[in-house]
C-alpha cells in the first residue's frame, strides 16, 4: 500500500474551499451555530487535538494518536442490530461522516437521527475531508454539536418537544462509537443519562390524563374571569429596560427580604403565588404575582395575602386556576392563556395573550418577565433544594406552616419514599452539595432549558440553593449596587390594562365537533370488540384491520381540534400509548390480539376525553 502522508497544516490549505463550501451549507441549514462555529473555526490550526491524514484509501481523523474514524467503510464498525423498531438512533460523534452514511444506506427504518458530536473543532476539521452537504441538509438528522452533557439535555429536550418525536421516544437505541469512548470513556455514559432524563421530563411535561381535564374543567368555570378581565397581552414589552426581579419561596427567601426592600423602586418584582404573603408581611409589595396551578393550595396562598387588605400587586393566571383561587385573591387579576390545546381557540375568540411556561410557576415569572420586555432577570429564593441544615423546603411565613418545620434525613427519606421520590445531593450556588428531590431536580433541569429559550439574560441570586445548569450565580448584594430608581411601575401597568366590553365565547362548533367525534368513536370501539372476538384471522387480513385502525388514527392526529382538546388533554397516558405503537414492528398471527389492544386502548381513552370534554363545555351562547 503506498501511503501518501501530508502535514496538517498542507491538508487543511488545500481542502480549504471544500471546508468553507461545508460550513456554508451547515449553516444555511442550522444557524444558531454561526457564532460558536465561526469563532472554533479561526483556531483550528492552533491548538487543536484532532488532525487529518489521507492514503490512498481515504480520510481518517487521528487524535493524540489515536484513530477516531475513517472513511473506509471496511474499517467501520459494523451496525447493531435490534429487537424492536428503532425510530430514534442517538448516534455518538460525527467522525468523518462515514457511519451516518452507512445507517442512512441500512435498512434501519429510522425517522430520525440524533448525532452528538462532543467537539467542534473536531466537527470543523472533519469538513476539510469531502462534502456533506446530503447530510447537513437532511430534514432526518437533529444535530447537536460542540455541547456539554448539561447542554446536550437542552438540545434533547428542545427535540422530544415536537410531539410525533416524543411518541417515538421508547423506541430510541444508541449507536455506539468505541473509538471515541477510547478517548472520553465517561462522556457517552453521562450524555445518554441526559437523554433519559429529558425523556422523563417529557413525560412531566405531559402531565396526567386527570390534571388535564381538572385544568379544562376550571377553564370553563373560569370563563367570567376571562371575559371580564383584561389580558398579558397589552402589557407585551410596557418594561423595556426594567430589570426583573423573580421571586420564589425557597427556604432562603427569609436570607432576602432585607435586600429586596431595597430595590422596590428599583426592579420590576414579579414573585411566586406562594410567596406574595411572605413579601406583604415584611413590606413589599410586588408588582406582580403569578399563578398556574390547578390543586387548592393557590386557595390558602390567596387568603395568607388577604390579612393585608386590598393588595396593588396584579395576579397573572391561566384560567386553570381553581374558581375560588380566583374568588379568593384580593386584588385585580389579568389573564394569559397557555401556549397549547384549547387556548388557541380561546385566544381567536377572546384574545387575551398567549404566553407558555414549563412546570413551576418560577418558569412562569421568567416568562411573563421576558413578556414585558425586561432585559435581565435574577431570581431570587429559587433554592430547588432543601434547607441544608433545617431540611425544610420553604421559608418562614409560607401559608402552610408544616413545609417550614425541620425534619431529620431519615424522616424525609421515608416521606419521599410515599411519595415515590427520593432524596438526592447536588452541587449547590454556595454550599459543595444541597438536599434536594426529584421533582425539584425536574424543574432545575426546565430551567436549564428555559434559560436557552429566552431572549434575555437570567441569572441565579438565590442564597444558597442548588446550582442551576447553564444559569450563573451572583450574590444578590451584587446586583443591588447597580440598580438605579426607576419610574412607578404601577403607573405603567394602570395606563397599559384599559379595559373594553367584556366579549363571550361561541362553544357552537366544537360541541358539534366532539359529538361527530364521540359518534365515529363508538363505531370504531365496537369494530375493536369485534375483531377481538374472532377466533382465528388470517395473517393478511390481521394486517389490513390494523392499517385501517391505525390510518384512521393517523387522520384524526392531523385535525388541529383533535390535538387541542383531545391529546393534550389526555396526558401521559396518550403518550405512552403512542409510544407503545411505537413499538410495533410487524403484524402477525401470534402477536395481532397484543396490537389490537393497544390500538383499542388508544380509542378507549381518546373516547374517555372527548365526552368529559363534552360534557365540560358551558351550554349558554354568545352574547
């Protein structure tokens, strides 16, 4: 074999124009890397791990020695085959972009590719080798390139977001990459750790079937509250220039206060439902509070902030909100409807604003503070974690005095262990590690992600508390020193939210629809018990009742009402059906009763929420 070995610094000279013709495409395809690209791509002829060589059979990619990839397929790893439809392949590195060909050209009947390549300049001097531009263009393939675990989880998430991906997601398998776990060994493990992670948070995001419909069900009886009442909507950018202050109610809080009286006349404070008491008591009155939850707890966190009489603080809330949550508070309330489902039918009806949140009502202020236009947000009292000495999980004065109490690790453990949690140790802003629990450890994760999602700049100034991934720490004496005096807040907001007419909703068509619905339901269910009733079905026939099952399915997930008050009101019990299907790699005699019963179980809940949807729905008209 005659070897034709060159230096790095020949290799990348001449392969110049093919590298920029690459990047170009890159980017025309996926520009949010056009900074971090831009920027690896002036230092990749100085220090730089990676190099290329070429022989006469091709490109390989060397690093401290070691062989990372090849464009010789005969030098490839050979593919893992799998027991179960892969429809998500989390494919490790980029190399020479041999083996995504490779899985592309398979008969891998994927949908989508998920490649994580750890290093962009890596990436970058792998575009001197040939042209990719089949593979940066392709619509199949998510890249998520030059990332850390933490930032790997963002990307996951922002991917599982899309619905049809996240019913797929049971029925994702790695590719693995010996050569580059040679060189990192932990790397991988730690990333797929995030994918599970994001695949968890996921199935949060979906929430329960019951949740749901509570949340729909307030929403109708709420329907007052939202004719009658002005929207986020005309407050969009009023706080240009207006620092944010978010507020939660943290055990650290009480290390705060002190600090946040300071900067009332300074900061836009928009704070937690749980914590609005706590900051009327010691003097503070926030401009605004926020509020999403569907359970009765916003009750008693609404009667806690009655003891101060008539407050000036606007209450921010999705009509989810118990009726007497809203009965309860004691001041004036402005509505937002939530970024999905039904409340874009609201919203064409009744326009008050859309504005879309993760899990927490913490997520919730950074989105109404981003709403308003204010171009920074520290939060404040955001601990994510447990007291590390007391182990409550609140500050004093909360509403409900018993999450205040201290407690031994032994009793929390056992309380957390009822509830199907445990408890964990994490890096803290102050402390080395801090106690915390899954469901705090969920929302950490969402902010992490959130902090991606807004046009502004977050930071943590939670004393103490758990360090939140890709959101910086800074004491809050810190940022109290640069604040200056700013105009009234409560001036603006009065001036913006003039009040019209109320206007009323017309619930004409989608009763009509729903009916139609539940009516072909109850055809379908009835074929369902039929064909499971049979005996024997032939092997052809097992597969046409299948299609026809399935493509009807198919035909209802395209009707933008069925999405709305159908699937995202049927919860995580959907989605996981979706991904039970997900599953399902032929049809045949011996498994034909097992699919059948998840497509029945499909139609059963689906069934389930149309008629309480129906039955939900307010039966006056339009005015």
């Amino acid at each position: 074999m005659n070897n034709i070995e060159t230096t790095k610094s020949e290799v990348l000279g001449k392969q110049k124009s093919l590298f920029l013709e690459n990047l170009e495409n890159f980017l025309e395809h996926h520009p949010e890397y056009r900074g971090p690209l831009f920027k690896s791509s002036r230092v990749i002829d100085i220090g730089c791990k990676s190099e290329l060589e070429v022989t006469d059979q091709g490109w390989t990619l060397i690093e401290t020695g070691k062989v990372l990839a090849t464009t010789n397929r005969n030098d490839l790893p050979p593919l893992p085959s799998f027991k179960t439809p892969a429809r998500i392949l989390l494919v490790e590195g980029f190399g020479l972009g041999e083996q995504i060909r490779q899985i592309i050209e398979s008969k891998h009947l994927f949908d989508n590719l998920v490649v994580v390549e750890p290093s962009i300049e890596r990436f970058l001097i792998a575009m001197h080798s040939k042209l990719f531009a089949d593979l940066f263009c392709n619509e199949k393939i998510y890249w998520i390139v030059g990332k850390n675990p933490d930032e790997c989880f963002v990307d996951f998430l922002q991917f599982l977001r899309v619905p049809i991906r996240a019913f797929q997601m049971s029925a994702s398998e790695v590719i693995p990459n010996p050569r580059y776990r040679e060189v990192d060994p932990s790397l991988f493990v730690t990333v797929w750790d995030e994918w599970t992670a994001a695949c968890e948070q996921i199935s949060h995001h979906f929430g329960s079937k019951e949740d749901s419909l509570r949340g729909f069900a307030n929403t109708m009886a709420n329907l007052d509250f939202v004719e009658q009442n002005p929207g986020i909507g005309a407050l969009r950018d009023a706080f240009r220039g207006y620092p944010a202050i978010v507020v939660s109610t943290g055990p650290s809080l009480s290390r705060s206060i002190e600090q946040l009286k300071m900067i009332q006349d300074r900061a836009l404070i928009i704070c937690a439902d749980s914590s609005l008491s706590i900051l009327l008591k010691n003097g503070i009155t926030p401009h605004f509070t926020a509020s999403i939850e569907r359970d009765m707890h916003t009750v008693k966190y609404f009667k806690a902030a009655s003891n101060y009489g008539a407050v000036k603080t606007r209450l921010i809330a999705y009509p989810i909100l118990q009726p007497e949550a809203l009965q309860t508070y004691p001041g004036q309330k402005v509505v937002a409807y939530r970024d999905y489902g039904y409340f874009h039918y609201l919203e064409e009806q009744v326009s008050r604003g859309i504005l879309s949140s993760s899990s927490s009502v913490a997520h919730f202020c950074c989105r109404i503070a981003a709403f308003l236009g204010c171009p920074h947000i520290y939060l404040v009292g955001q601990d994510l974690a447990y007291d590390p000495e007391l182990l409550s999980s609140h500050a004093s004065d909360v509403a409900f005095e018993e999450w205040t109490k201290p407690t031994t690790k032994e009793e929390l453990e056992a309380k957390l262990a009822k509830e199907g949690e445990q408890l964990l140790f994490v890096p803290g802003n102050i402390a080395e590690v801090v106690p915390t629990r899954t469901y705090y450890f969920i929302y950490m994760k969402e902010f992490s992600w959130e902090a991606g999602q807004l046009p502004v700049s977050v930071v943590n100034c939670t004393d103490g508390g758990a360090k939140i991934p890709n959101i910086p720490w800074k004491p809050l004496h810190e940022v109290v020193r640069g604040l200056i005096p700013l105009q009234d807040p409560f001036h603006v907001i009065d001036s913006k939210l003039k009040y019209g007419p109320p206007k009323s909703f017309d619930w004409t068509v989608i009763r009509e629809y729903l009916t139609s619905l539940n009516e072909k339901l109850t055809e379908i269910l009835g074929h369902c018990e039929a064909f499971a009733a049979e005996k024997s079905i032939p092997q052809e026939a097992a597969a046409l009742i299948v299609i026809t099952l399935r493509r009807a399915q198919n035909d209802l997930l395209t009707d933008t009402r069925f999405v709305c008050f159908i699937v995202q009101n049927a919860g995580v019990e959907f989605l996981k059906i979706e991904n039970q299907w997900a599953l399902v790699s032929e049809v045949n005699n011996r498994n034909f009763a097992e699919i059948l019963n998840v497509l029945e179980s499909w139609y059963k809940l689906v069934f389930e929420v149309s008629g309480r949807i129906l039955k939900a729905l307010p039966t006056r008209s339009a005015v």
